[in-house]
C-alpha cells in the first residue's frame, strides 16, 4: 500500500516537472521564426511566459 501511495507520488512529481519545462520552451526555425505550436502558445499566454499576453493574440 504505503509503496503504491509513493509511487503514485513520485509518477505525479515527474510529470509536473516535465509540463514544467515543455511549458518553458520557445521553438524557432533555422530564420528565427516562431512556431511554436498555438496550443503551446495559449499555455504560455496564460502564464505570462516567453513575453506572451493574453491581451496579444499575435504573441
């Protein structure tokens, strides 16, 4: 039981930390072009990451 709870602990603990840091990352092209995709886009409008705003839909 008490392994389980840790386990299941642990499994959650690994996957905030790696939404943490795909959250964090800006993609460019090899001409310095954003395009990262929208859905990662919008995460970061929210929150306020890489200069994005809600206010700017373009950001």
């Amino acid at each position: 039981m008490e392994q389980a709870k840790l386990r299941e602990e642990y499994i959650e603990g690994y996957r905030r930390s790696v939404r943490h840091h795909i959250e964090g990352i800006k993609i460019v092209d090899e001409e310095g072009n954003d395009v990262t995709p929208e859905k990662l886009r919008q995460v970061q409008r929210e929150k306020g990451l890489h200069g994005r705003s809600l206010d700017d839909p373009n950001s």
